[in-house]
C-alpha cells in the first residue's frame, strides 16, 4: 500500500492532507492552492471541470454546475425540497425517491459529482507526493447518517479509491490535536464554515471517541458575513451617490472581494480601509468608494450571526447533558472561527475555556483525516511526538563565553561533535565545562557538568585535537565526550533531565538572554577581539623565534612593541575592542611582511599566519581556541 | 541448556520458550528497522520536495506582491478609461504612469494578455456575467471588466470578462 490520505471533503471547499515522517501535511494542488472548491462544471463541450475552473464558468453555465453536492449525498428526494430552492441547477427524483441532478439531458447521482471532485484530489495529490495514491479516509459530517455515510464511500469507490474509513469531522479535528492520546476527555467541536455551522459534544477514552450530540445551523457561515458587509457598504453607497452597487455584475464583484478582504482584515486589526477606485461612473463622472471600517462596527453589523451561534451550542450541550463547566477541550473549526465575535462568544457559552486553534482551522478536519489515514496505512504505531531541547548547549571556551554545540528546540534524538583545543602551550588536560542556557557569556547560563581530559601530549598551544560531542538521545538523556584524537583518550559524563525543565524557568532564561543581547554581544566582541589579539601576538613571536636573525630590526621593535601592548590588553581584560582590533590589525601585516620577507619558509608561514589555527576573526572555524585550564 | 564446540563455533541449544521470544524480538526488530526506513525514505522524499517548493518560494513571495500591485495597476486602467483620450497634461502625465507600471510588469515576466474576442477558457477567463452581444459570436469574451495576467507562460490572474450570451 502507498501513502495513504486525508480528505475532507467539504460542502463548499475540500482540503487533502497526508502523514510525511509522522507529521500532518496539507497538499497543494494542481492550482498551487490548499483548497479546492468542491464544484463540478459540465460543459456544452463535453468538459468536466472541477474546483476553481468549474466556479469561472458557473456563471455562464449554472444549470449545469454542480455545487454543494454535500447536501444532497445520500438523502431521499423528498427530504432535499427546501435545498433544492437554493441551487441554480435541476433535481430530480430518480427510482426509490433518490436524488439525481439533470445535467444536460443525462441523470447524476451526487456520489458520482462527488467522486469527480475527489478524483481531481487524488489527482493532485498523486502529483504532489510523486507517487500513486490508492488509499484514503473520507470525513462526513457527525449527524449523516448511514445512507449518506454509505454514498460517500460509494464516491470514493466511484473515484478509484480504496476508502480505508468514513470518519466524522469532529473528531478528526479532535484527532488533528492529539486529544486521543490524553485519557478520558469531553471535548466541544465548534465549526464554522463557509455556509454551514455544525456543534458537537464528544467523549473520549482509550483513544477510542464517541459522538453524544450534534447541532448547528446547515445554512450559516462566512459568506453570510461577507453579505452583510457588501450590503451595508452599498447602502452607505447608495446614500451618498443614489448609485446600487449591486445592480451592476461587476461592482459587485468587486465590491464582494473587498468586502471578504476586509472581514479577514479585521480579524488582525481594529479598523480597515475599504477603496475602490472608479468603482462606478454616471453622467456627473466617475464615483469612488472609499470608507473605513472598524471591528466594532463589522461586530454591531453581524452581531445577530453571532447569536445564532449561541442556540446550537446550548443544544448540544444540554442533548449530550453536560454542563459547559464539565467541558475538557473546545476546538474550532473552519476560517470564520478566526472572527474575534465568534470567538469571543465560544468561550463565554463554554464558560471561558480557551479554544484549541493553534491548527489552521480550514485544515485541521484533513489533518486529523491524515493522521487516521496513517494509523490504518500501518504507518503510524501511535503517533510519535518527537521532544525539543529547551535550551542551548554548550561549553565554555577561552575568554568565559559559551560556544554553542546544539541550538535550542533542536528536535531530539540529536547528536553534534565539534573540535577544540588547547589554550596555551604544554597544556596536557582539558576542562570541559558543559552549559544548557542562551547566554553569550559561560556565567551567566546553567552549569550541565564538569569533567576533565587529561593525558594531552604536550605540544604548543592549538596544536591538539579534542573532538567534543553532545549526544542527547530520545529520552533527553545528554552525554557529553572529550576524545584526544592523538593518543584516543576519552572521557564523558551523563546528563540526565535537561529537556525537562518547567517551562517558566526557560521562558525566564530565554527572555533574559533577549535582554541581555546588546550587552552579551558586547562581551562576546571583548573576548573574540581579546583572543584575537593573543592568537596573532603569540604566532608573531614564534615567527620572530623562528626567523632569528633574520628580522629586520626595525620591524622586530614594531612588533615587539605591539606584542608587549596586546599582552597587556588581554592581561587586564581590556574592553578597547577598537584598539584591539587595530592593534591585530597592525600586527597581521607586520606578519605577512615577515612571511614574505622570508625566502625560505615564505609560504608556510604565510599559510600558517592566517590559518585556521590562529586567524583572529575567530568566530566560525574549524578548530575554536578552548579555555581548557590546566591543573593549579 | 547445553552447548558444543565444533570448530571453535559454539552451538547453543535453545529451550523453546526463549526461541518465542527471539522470535518477538526479531519481529519487533524487522517493524522498527521497517519504520526506520520509511522515515528515511520520507525525508528524502521530503528534502526532494523541498528543493522544489524553495525555488517555487521567492514566486510565490512575488507573486503575492505582484497581485497586489495588479489591483493599483487595475484603478489606472479605469481612470484612463474614464479620461479617455483628453490631450491635457494630466492626462498624459496618467496615461505614462501607467505605461511605467507595466514595463516594472514586464521586467518581472507579468504581461497582460487580451481577452475580447476569444473564445471562452476558464482556464485564462472568470465570467461575471453573461450578455447578448451582436458583435460576438455566442461562448466569446464580449468584453473585459479587469485584465488577466500571466506571470511567464502561467496565468497569474484571470481575466473578469463578460461573455457573448447564447440566443
């Protein structure tokens, strides 16, 4: 079996999503969208267009373009009366009292309209991954019943598709949030689409979910908030220029664009801007539509949508008999949830609980579809939640800073080595002292452990090769080793526990580091420009060792001189950073200056100056001078 | 149990009771390492994905600036239309802001493409509405109320058109 996916298939839009290495991902399609329009166009040509292609052409062709086939799947003909009143496009009675649309002469089953839609999905998706998709699982809303839950597979048949289960939209969004894994929950699914409003009240335990009662309002959503804006704004119009916006096709169009626009504005901002230039002309010239619009006017304009919310809400809760207070999770579903009235009126009716949202709301039901979809593809054994690492870690290298080994939220398990050395000459032990924290300075973050290297061959300073690793394995479990490359010595020591801090203690630590990062930055320059300054000071005396009588004498006191300086700097800890950095200047080109006044070891020393061993510009190289300090 | 040593190779007889469990253990072992592998494979697939979606990124960063764009570009087709062919200053100084934003267009691949007269193609074309026409033949654009663009050989924007009507 290949990948399996999520669909949900929606009255007015459809999203597909799949499991990629245990995460939830939506799929775009062939259009580049993450939605497609749940519509099929039947053309005179013979085309069936689907999605946003089918919607161009509607217009033209509303008898023969098939939208909201959702409300009529698997209902009798004599149920579907009152929808049948809303839909441009003719249905009919088949055999039995089924529901058929005329299109063009020829009978449709809405599972076969369906099926079309679904199979440009698979289309698509098949696309996208690069890989034949034969497996999926099709959400329905909470109240069909067995007739539509049996259509709707029959679509997925129709489409070429292996329906591995027919889940309700509420709990795939109970699914998108992990909420089966966290023992036994009573959970509020508050979905509000595009046109259609759906509750519903469910239970879960050992991850097994059970629906207690659904209500809503099959014909609200977020168009009827767009209409309420494109009618207040054109008789705002209609006041002050004696012009209908309405009547003509396309300042409505663009008058229904804005109007969309600005209600998902005001969901961000407290006021928005609506313009349309030459919107419409007359006799006296061209007309502009310029008007503000603020939250608390869109609110006072859709305030009785609001309440209708209210009605549904109360049911179900009182069919499921609970109170709101007994309430464990609400989740909201659909783009209009993002409405600040909408939400505002969700946590007062379920007694000020916040709402899960931090899931996209237009695609948490096809995320929650792709997560099922993964369990019965076998590839899911219980979803894996992989852990982050808090905090930075690290060791505290030459100068007191703190190099950072593995960033903070790095996904665990992790694993990351880097190579250090000795400070100064003859040293034949390292201390490695290793930091969790986000600090530029080793002081100012949290002390992990201690421990020491010895047994290092004595050599001349940043000669040896200490390779560090950090290894945190799934469980949060750190282990840090020092290994001498030389002679193969090791030594580590085991941390236990560092994933596990309260969050307050790393929000402090983070916050704090964010303070602090003009000062940090500061003293992380001090010591860059201080280790900088020695580095090149010490090369430039073995240089001058090395060249003996060679050196000309004037450039021998020049150096001397900016030696004995910087050996000074650095001994008291000075903070010039300027002065350092030009006294290192100053003393790499009295450096090249040697190298290339030597003939005899020109090159190499010339690669040796400004190799990765002593190049002052410290910051990222391969081999980073450590602090590692010796035995008093 | 009991063991023999046959070519410096010892044979272990095991009781029956661990082979069941050597059994689970290799069964488990063959559905990690299976998982392991599909993770693996996931990954690749999804640094392949990647590679694509980030050379797609910076268009769709444009593009979405680009649309915006369009909409300003859109008020100067009706204000020109609006002024018509006036020789004022105004007028030219308009009309040469406007030949301005559609060289910035070009520069960026978006040209604008002609929609009257051509047959109806929702791929290219969203109809607003339908109108008896004289001039075109039924199922042909009759008149374009906002340009479309395409953005190279994709259609960036479609065009909001008005079709001649069948009789």
């Amino acid at each position: 079996m290949g990948k399996a996916i999520g669909i949900d298939l929606g009255t007015t839009n459809s999203v597909v999503a799949v499991m990629e290495g245990g995460k939830p991902t939506v799929i775009i399609n062939s259009e580049g969208n993450r939605l497609t329009p749940s519509v099929v166009g039947f053309t005179a040509a013979g085309e069936r267009l689907v999605g946003q292609l089918a919607k161009r052409q509607a217009v033209l062709n509303p008898e023969n373009t098939i939208s909201s086939a959702k409300r009529f799947i698997g209902r009798r003909f004599s149920e579907v009366q009152a929808e049948i009143k809303n839909v441009p496009y003719q249905v009919v009675a088949g055999t039995d009292d089924a529901v058929r649309f005329l299109v063009m002469g020829k009978q449709y089953p809405p599972e076969e309209v369906s099926a079309i839609v679904l199979r440009r999905l698979v289309e698509d998706a098949a696309k996208y991954l690069g890989e034949k998709i034969t497996d999926a699982v099709i959400t329905v809303p909470a109240y069909f019943n067995d007739a539509q839950r049996q259509a709707t597979q029959d679509a997925g048949k129709i489409a070429g598709l292996n329906v591995l289960r027919i889940i309700n939209e509420p709990t795939a969004a109970a699914l998108a949030y992990g909420l089966d894994k966290k023992g036994n929950e009573t959970i509020l699914v508050f979905d509000l689409g595009g046109g259609t409003f759906d509750v519903s009240v469910l239970d879960v335990g050992d991850g097994i979910f059970e629906v207690h009662s659904t209500a809503g309002d099959t014909h609200l959503g977020g168009d009827d908030f767009d209409k309420r804006l494109v009618d207040w704004i054109a008789e705002e119009f209609l006041r002050d220029h004696a012009i209908d916006l309405r009547k003509d096709r396309q300042s409505l169009q663009r008058l229904s664009e804005a109007a969309e626009k600005a209600k998902i504005e005001l969901s961000g901002a407290l006021e928005t801007n609506i313009n349309l230039p030459f919107v419409t002309a007359n006799t006296s010239g061209p007309k502009h539509l310029e008007m503000k619009l603020s939250r608390a006017k869109f609110d006072q304009l859709t305030s009785d949508l609001v309440e209708r919310c209210k009605g549904p809400v109360e049911r179900a809760l009182a069919d499921a008999k609970i109170q709101a207070s007994q309430l464990d999770e609400v989740i909201l579903v659909g783009g209009s949830t993002r409405i600040p009235a909408v939400q505002t009126l969700v946590r007062r009716l379920t007694g000020g609980k916040e709402p899960n949202q931090s899931v996209n709301p237009d695609e948490v039901v096809a995320i929650g579809a792709a997560i099922q979809a993964g369990v019965l593809a076998g590839e899911v054994k219980g979803v894996v939640l992989l852990d982050v690492t808090p905090l930075s870690l690290g060791l505290e290298t030459l100068g007191g800073v703190m190099t950072k080994l593995i960033e903070r939220n790095t996904t665990i398990p992790a694993r990351k080595a880097e190579t250090f050395s000795t400070a100064e000459d003859n040293q034949t032990a390292v201390d490695v002292h290793a930091l969790q924290g986000e600090r530029e300075l080793a002081r100012d973050n949290r002390t992990l452990g201690h421990f020491r290297l010895e047994g290092i061959k004595a050599a001349r300073r940043g000669a040896a090769q200490v390779e560090v690793t950090f290894d945190i394995d799934a469980n949060g479990v750190l282990t840090v080793t020092a290994k001498d490359k030389e002679t193969g010595k090791e030594q580590k020591i085991t941390v236990a526990g560092s994933t596990q801090l309260p969050k307050e203690e790393i929000e402090r630590m983070v916050k704090d580091a964010q303070a602090h990062v003009e000062d940090d930055k500061r003293r992380r320059d001090e010591v860059s420009a201080r280790n900088g300054a020695d580095a090149i000071a010490y090369e430039v005396e073995k240089q001058i060792r090395d060249l003996g009588d060679k050196v000309p004498a004037n450039e021998k006191a020049r150096a001397e001189q900016l030696i004995t300086q910087i050996r000074e700097l650095v001994k008291n800890e000075s903070t010039d950073v300027p002065r350092m950095r030009e006294s290192t200047s100053d003393l790499q080109q009295l450096a090249h200056a040697l190298a290339a006044a030597d003939p005899r070891k020109g090159s190499a020393s010339a690669a040796h100056a400004g190799g990765p061993n002593s190049a002052p510009q410290a910051a990222a190289e391969e081999v980073i001078d450590a602090e590692f300090k010796q035995t008093k | 149990m009991s063991s023999s040593d046959i070519n410096g190779k010892t044979i272990v007889d095991v009781p029956p009771i661990q082979q069941s469990e050597i059994d689970l253990v290799r069964e488990q072992l063959r559905s990690e390492h299976d998982m392991y592998l599909r993770s693996l494979a996931d990954f690749d697939n999804y640094r392949r994905r990647m590679e694509r979606d980030v050379a797609g990124a910076v268009d769709r960063g444009k593009r979405s600036l680009i649309l915006g764009f369009l909409e300003v570009v859109d008020s100067f087709d009706r204000a020109l239309l609006q002024v018509g062919n006036a020789a004022t200053p105004l007028v030219e100084g308009l009309a040469a802001v406007h030949r301005k934003t559609l060289a910035l267009l070009e520069a960026q691949g978006v040209t604008p493409y002609h929609s009257v007269g051509e047959t109806f193609n929702p791929a290219l074309h969203e109809a607003v509405a339908s109108v008896p026409s004289t001039q075109h033949p039924p199922g042909v654009v009759a008149d374009e109320l906002r340009r479309g663009y395409k953005i190279g050989d994709t259609v960036l924007r479609p065009a909001h058109v008005r079709v001649s009507q069948q009789p």
